[in-house]
C-alpha cells in the first residue's frame, strides 16, 4: 500500500476519512501530519467517528474544548478522534495524549497551507 493512500487529507468529506481510518486501522494505519509544539510529527489515526455538530471552520480546525476530546474540522463534517499513536510513541486514547500535549501545542492548519 503507497503511503499517499494511507495518509489523510482533512479536505476531504468527514465521513469517507472515517472509513479510511477504519479501513487501515492498526496495520499500517491511517496518519496525519501536524505541528506539535511547532516541530513537525506524525500521528497514525487508529480510531475515530463522525462528530454530530457541523461546524463552519476551517479544515484542520481543533474544534474540542475540553480535555476529553479532539474534534477537528475537515471540509465537511467533522471528527472525533478517539485513539493515536504518536510517532515512536504507544497507542493512546486521545485523554492520554491530550494530558502531555494540550490542543493549544497541536496545529493542523498551518501544516495544511504549506503541503
């Protein structure tokens, strides 16, 4: 499988990201560019569902508020995304992940306008 299959384009529709994700999930698995504390990395998407909300944000967007969650804007619809692997990290439930990094150090979109 060619990587550009695997990764994900967060201008696409929510609902076919999803069935990426699900599709490739764990092996090799789904991932997302990001800038995490400004350095680019690499996180595989292992589980994720459409979030109910349609928000008019930009793709890439953080839509979540709390500690709980990850909810990101993609051109349509949004998702919520459940459980990560950072890369050279262990797979995590996005609570985990969101205790050692805070939405405010994860940014898709300045990533989105430069690839």
């Amino acid at each position: 499988i060619h990587s550009e299959y695997l990764k994900i384009d967060l201008n696409g529709e929510a609902e076919k990201i999803d069935c990426q994700i699900r599709a490739f999930s764990e092996k090799p698995g789904a991932f997302l560019d990001f800038l995490l504390k400004g350095k680019k990395k690499r996180v595989k998407i292992l589980k994720a569902q459409l979030h109910s909300n349609n928000f008019n944000s930009e793709p890439g967007h953080i839509l979540s508020s709390d500690k709980q969650s990850l909810i990101v804007q993609c051109k349509k619809g949004s998702l919520e995304l459940l459980e990560l692997q950072l890369e050279g990290k262990k797979v995590q439930k996005t609570s985990e992940f969101l205790l050692g990094y805070p939405k405010e150090a994860i940014d898709f979109i300045s990533l989105l306008k430069i690839v």
